[in-house]
C-alpha cells in the first residue's frame, strides 16, 4: 500500500476523498485485508485531522491511495507518476503547491529501498509503517526517509536475549532472501554469538524459489534443534507454514518477528499443529478510540454511502465488498497505529512549518516543499489521543517497543496471540525486557519449557571439551582431574586447587588436605608409647635392683658407677622417642634428632668404657702390669664426658648453621600433607648418626677381642651380643628410613631407637638382675674370679 499525494488545501474548497477513484491501470486483480485496513486507518486519520479545531485549523488534507499489488514495480509506476504531476490529488483550489508533500509506504523493507533511493533525489518524505530493515538507517542513502515502527536492530537482538533466557543454546534459523531477512538475521545471528546461542543452520528463500523451500523443509527435518527463528515475511512464512504442514513436521518452538507473529493470514485449521506454542515479538495493538466503529461502519456509509437500505453503491465495488463484514481482524490490529501516527507526523510537521495557531489558522500562503517537510519531521514530538508519545530518533525511527506474544487456544478453540511480556527500548536497563513465563503454552499444549541444546549442560565436577569441527555449543563434559574442581554448571575448565586443599569425589569442592604425623591417639602412636614407657620403668626396676645390691660383687664388678650412668643413659634414650611422637614444630624438631643422638652417644660412651675396663682389668693381673693405674675411675668417667662432649659440639655445629625444621610435604601424597621434620643440613644428621655407628663399631671390637678373656662372668661377651644387635638394628635402619612414606618415617626411627635401647638394657644388665634375683648363690667374688671348689 501506497498512501501519497499529500496535499494542503483551504477547508473552505475541501477537496474530495480519493480512495473510490483507484487509476484503473494500478487496479489488483483482489484486494489484501491487511493493506485494505491500512487503508481504512489512513483515512480515519485524515478526517481526523481535518475535522481538527487545533491541528491545521483551516487547512484540509488531500491524498490519493494506491494498492501495490505485492509488486514492486506497481509501486514504481505509481511513485513516479505522482512525482511527474501526471496523477495529483484530485480537489480544487491547490494553490500552485506542490501535489505531494509526503508518501506513506510501503510495507515491506526491499519495496521502500527502492522507494526512498528513487525520491531521495527529490527531498521527498517517505514514512513507513512496517518497514523495519535496519539498512533504512543510514541517513546518508536515506536521508529523507522515517518510520514509526523500529530498527530491526532491536529487535534481532531481542530475538538473541529471548532464545538465551530460555536456555535455547542450539537453534536454527531461516528468514526470507531479501533486504528485511538478510539484514535481520544477520544482526540475530552477531547477537546470539554474543549471547552463547549456537545455530546448528541458517537456510534462507524467496517467495518465488519453492526448490529452495524443499532444501529448508527437509533440513529442518533432519535437525536436532528443536527451536526455530524465522525473519520471515508473512508470505514466506505462509509457505513454509504450508510445507511443513504437508509434511507433519510438527512440534517444534518457533520464534517469529513481527512480520508474521500476528499475522491472521497464517491462521488456518492446520497451521496450529505447526505453530502452536510460537514465541514472538509484535508490534503493539492499535487502542485508537473510534477506528474500530470506523473500520466495521463508518467507513462503508461514508467512503461508499454503502448502507443496509442503499445497495447500488455497494454493487459498483465488488472486490471490496468481501470485507463489509468481516471485523474479526479489528481486535488484532496492530501496524494501523503505526499508520496513524505517521499521518499525524505529516500533519504536525505541516503544522509547524505553516505557524499555525487556534485564534489566526494557518499561514496558507507559505509555499510549503516536501524538503521542508523532511526537516520538520525530524523536529516533531506529539502526543497522540491514547496518550503515546511520537518522535524520531536520528536514524528516523521510532522507539522499540514490542510486545511479546505467544499462539494459544482459546476457550472457544480459537487461536489467540496472548500477550506474555513485552519490550520497551525507552526503558532503564533492567525492566525493558520483561516475560510472564507462567503464561506461556509451549507446543503441544505443554505447560514445561522445550529444552534445544546440542549438548547437555555439564554438571559440577566435569568441564567442557568441544568436539572437533562443531559449533561452541557442541562439547563433551570431561571429569575434573584429581586435584581440580569446576564448582558450577557448563564451566569451561577445572581450576586447580590451592596448595593446601584437595578435591572431593565429586570435583566439585576444594576440601582441606588431611594432615598426617604420628598421633599420640593412633594405635601406632599408642604402641611406641607404651614400649617406651615399658623401657623406662623396666630400666628404672632394674636401676633400683642394683641399687639394693649395690655392694655385691656382680655389681661393683667393671665399675658400678658406670653401669649406673649407663642405665640413666638408656632411660633418656627411651624418652628421647617421645619426641617424635606428635605435630613437629620448631623446638620438637630441633629437639628430636640432638637428643636422640646425645642420649645414645652417652650411652654408647659408657658401654665402650666397660669394654675397656674389661680389658684393662685383664691386663693388669699380669706381672709388672700398671694399667689400671691409667684407666681408673676418673679417667672413665673423663672419657665419657669427652666422647659425648664431640656428639655435643657436632649437634651445637647442625643447630646452628642449619636445624632442623617443621615441613609440609605435599609431594609424597597428592591428597595428604605430611607434617615432618625436614634435617635442615642432611650432613648434620648423617653427622650425629655416623659418630654414634663409629662408637658402636669400636666398642663392638674391643668387646669382641675381650670376649674369651678368662673369668665366669665375662660382661665382654654381653657387650659384644649387644653392640651385634645395636648395629644390626641401625644397619636396618637406613634403607627402611630412606623408603618408608609419610609417618612411618617417624616410626621407624623411633623402632630403631627402642629396638637397640631394650638390646643393651637385656643383653647387658638381663644376667646379671637373673644370678642377682634368682640365683645369689652365684653373686660371690670366688664365682666370678672361676675359683669355686667343685663338689
């Protein structure tokens, strides 16, 4: 529909209305319902206006109406007709002006293309109604053009925003070869790649292109997307509406734009199977008080004087009296509003160039140009009678504003566009997109949401790995690693977890490693301690025998005072272990390896110093031997004290220049951090060790060369026995030390350390507590000496 050749005329010499003297060579062979209220709703604005008191108070409209046909060439010829004067409004009293001064149209994007480029030249005003390509708003190709309908730019991003809210992540997509489907869908498509939405296809056809339609049927046939966004224009969506029907393809959730969404054309006794559940954006109903009285009555007794009693009126236009009464459309309109407001800008702009006021008229002898028009127009901003506010925006479009609409049956079975939200460019960020997901049908009738992902979500605990030569979309969820967690839904990769924590079973938690030493509580702990206990108050049992029987000969025989200072010795050594025993920290560390190499060097020192009495006592019962005078009392207890003052100064040397330390090992175990004691300088520690091996050695040999010296109680061949297991224990020790993992270090060591303290208590002291306890008959210094007269 083309409404054009406004002209301004004195109300005195009202012209005429035209819409009844169609220019016989532009007649359709039928009439479209959708352009014929168009039409109508120009007209009801005309009379409107020039019944106005206030717009344009003594100034009348003039128009001509032409119908298209769907071509663009019709409207061509008719473009150019009115612009070489060869068809003007038809009146008297035109005042020389000019014929036109605006053209309302046309309804598709690519037949105002090539309108507005062929009066661009011109300064001609073109206002679209239903227009909505956004290449229309290059003001530079169309400088003279407006429209009161939005960009498709609002509302292909939309489209993006309403496929995401519902978490449709795989989609396909078709929209009609033309200006208005290719540049919409390729904004949508920009913006679903924005919003995370992947399209499995984008197919596209023309009216004219029915193989091109077969293509788009059987792919949409072989699809996995269950949800479709179609820019389509009404009749390439009533094709496809056509074929899918044919073909039974049903139940899948359409997404429509304006075009189509409402359109009552594609109301069939079929097309619900199809596309009942639809989703879409359409342009807002009418709600102009008195054109629905207009469209149903007024317009055929006016227009027509077309009355129940007068019928030869009606005779003389018979193919428009197919729609006398038909009004089941009225309550649906929709794009006559966007008619009405561009008749009401022509008018204000006219308005403003002619200074009208209510008290002296209008300035009819301005000679008003269509240029003028157009700058007006960009300067407009009115309010119409149902309260809405028009303006242009500098691209020459009007606000976005849609509702949202959804294809429901009604009570009475009928197909009903329910409106279920709505979007509002103009408002604040946050409430110009809003939805009643409560209210919507879904296809099928179904009240829960369709679900179309290429993928599943990938829950917690997994990640995603896309899958060769697919879309973004199309991934497979891989379990997090142990170690890694992805503690929300489709995340694209596991983040480690910090030093200290560990992953669940799920992957989906970061959770504190368990922290190991050897416990006090634990079984394992609870043993060593009570063998350590034991030691002690076995070593404590026997120090108080001795010291009951400290003047018999078993006992003061190879120096008592060091068997006294060799049981204090092993009963540190015994307690030495429990510093191994619980959560190292600075002091337990630095304490644990000093002590336990002081404690066994004293003791060592003072089997070594038995070993050399034996000796010495051997010796001197020769002739002319003085030895004992050299290793008496005070030089035993001189080599002790030097012996354990060397041990001494090496763990004074390791504290000092590098002790030991408390330390989180995290690399033993992946999920477990091992408290241990680090050595700090492992020279130090094999220091300590070696000196203590090297005591045991030479104490092993002297005893071992002293071990069939002549006498019935020889301690030489205890000492020898013991040193045997004291080296045999620590020789073991090494390896099981090197290799044991986690706190069974500590307890190997504290095994070494009991092990080779209970071999010098029981093989050095055992026989001499059995001859003292059970068998005293033998503790006489003739026993020991072998000098007991046989019976």
């Amino acid at each position: 529909m083309i409404g054009g050749a406004f002209s301004i005329h004195s109300k005195i010499t009202q012209p005429p209305l035209s819409f009844t003297e169609k220019p016989t060579r532009l007649t359709c062979s039928s009439v479209n319902l959708r352009e014929f209220r168009f039409a109508q709703t120009m007209i009801f604005a005309i009379e409107e206006i020039n019944k106005s008191e206030f717009l344009l108070p003594n100034i009348s409209i003039g128009y001509r109406i032409y119908d298209n046909c769907g071509s663009t060439f019709t409207s061509m010829r008719a473009v150019m007709a009115l612009m070489n004067g060869d068809e003007r409004a038809v009146g008297k009293g035109c005042s020389g002006q000019s014929a036109v001064h605006a053209i309302i149209g046309e309804s598709e994007s690519s037949s105002t293309i090539v309108l507005s480029r062929t009066t661009g030249p011109f300064k001609i005003p073109v206002i679209s109604h239903s227009a909505t390509c956004e290449c229309l708003s290059k003001r530079k190709e169309y400088p003279s053009f407006f429209r009161t309908i939005a960009s498709d730019l609002y509302q292909s991003r939309a489209l993006a925003q309403l496929v995401k809210h519902f978490g449709w992540t795989w989609v396909g997509a078709i929209n009609s070869d033309s200006d208005y489907g290719n540049n919409g869908m390729a904004i949508f498509l920009a913006a679903a790649q924005e919003e995370g939405v992947c399209v499995e296809y984008t197919e596209k056809f023309h009216r004219t292109e029915p193989e091109k339609l077969m293509k788009v049927v059987e792919v949409i046939r072989k699809s996995t997307a269950r949800v479709i966004v179609g820019f389509l224009a009404h009749v390439e969506m009533n094709n496809l509406l056509e074929q899918l029907s044919l073909h039974n393809i049903t139940g899948l959730q359409f997404i429509g734009v304006e075009a189509w969404i409402t359109a009552d054309s594609l109301v069939t006794p079929t097309s619900f199977s199809v596309l009942g559940g639809s989703l879409g954006f359409a342009v807002q109903k009418a709600n102009i008080s008195g054109l629905e009285d207009f469209l149903i009555k007024d317009f055929w007794e006016t227009e027509f004087n077309c009355k129940e009693k007068t019928e030869t009126s009606c005779k003389e236009n018979q193919d428009l009296m197919e729609f006398k009464d038909y009004g089941d459309d009225v309550t649906e309109l929709r794009y006559s509003s966007n008619i009405y407001k561009a008749i009401y800008a022509v008018a204000h702009s006219l308005h403003s160039i002619l200074e009208c006021s209510k008290s002296q008229g209008c300035e009819n002898t301005v000679n008003v140009t269509p240029w003028q028009v157009v700058e007006s127009l960009k300067q407009v901003h009115f309010t119409i009678k149902n309260g809405e506010q028009v303006w242009f925006d500098n691209t020459g479009a009007a606000v976005a504003r849609y509702e949202v609409v959804n294809w429901q049956r009604g009570s009475d079975d009928s197909v009903q566009f329910k409106p279920v939200g709505y979007y509002d460019a103009s408002l604040p960020l946050g409430q110009k997109f809003v939805l009643k997901t409560e209210d919507i049908v879904w296809p099928r009738g179904k009240t829960e949401l369709p679900v179309s992902v290429c993928s599943e979500s990938c829950h917690p605990g997994t990640h995603k790995v896309l899958q060769k030569g697919k879309p973004v979309c199309c991934y497979d969820c891989i379990p997090c690693a142990e170690g890694e967690i992805s503690n929300s839904t489709d995340s694209n990769d596991c983040h480690k977890c910090p030093e200290e924590y560990w992953s669940n079973e799920n992957r989906d938690t970061c959770i504190p490693k368990n922290v190991e030493f050897l416990y006090f509580t634990e079984v394992m702990g609870i043993l060593l301690v009570f063998f350590t206990l034991f030691g002690v108050l076995l070593t404590f049992i026997i120090a108080t025998v001795f010291l009951i029987n400290k003047d018999t000969p078993i006992v003061r025989a190879n120096n008592s005072e060091l068997s006294f200072l060799l049981l204090f010795s092993l009963t540190l050594c015994f307690l030495c272990s429990l510093t191994f025993i619980g959560r190292p920290s600075e002091w337990s560390c630095m304490l644990r390896h000093t002590a336990f190499g002081i404690t066994f060097v004293l003791c060592i020192s003072c089997v070594l110093g038995k070993t050399i009495v034996v000796l010495m006592a051997f010796r001197a019962t020769l002739p002319g031997s003085n030895m004992m005078k050299w290793f008496g009392p005070a030089q035993q207890r001189l080599s002790v004290l030097s012996f354990t003052l060397i041990q001494v100064i090496i763990c004074i040397l390791w504290l000092t220049i590098n002790p030991p330390f408390p330390f989180k090992n995290m690399n033993h175990y992946k999920d477990k951090i091992i408290l241990e004691c680090a050595l700090g300088s492992p020279v130090g520690f094999w220091a300590v060790l070696g000196y203590i091996g090297l005591l045991a050695l030479l104490c092993f040999l002297l005893a071992f060369f002293a071990r069939k010296l002549p006498d019935n109680f020889n301690e030489a061949k205890f000492i020898t026995f013991s040193m045997l297991i004291f080296c045999a224990v620590w020789i073991t020790f090494i390896p099981a030390y090197v290799s044991s993992p986690g706190k069974f270090t500590v307890a190997v060591e504290i095994f070494a350390i009991l092990a080779s303290s209970y071999g010098l208590l029981f093989c050095i002291f055992a026989p001499k507590c059995f001859i003292i306890v059970l068998k005293p008959e033998l503790n006489t210094k003739k026993h020991l000496m072998g000098k007991t007269e046989s019976n």
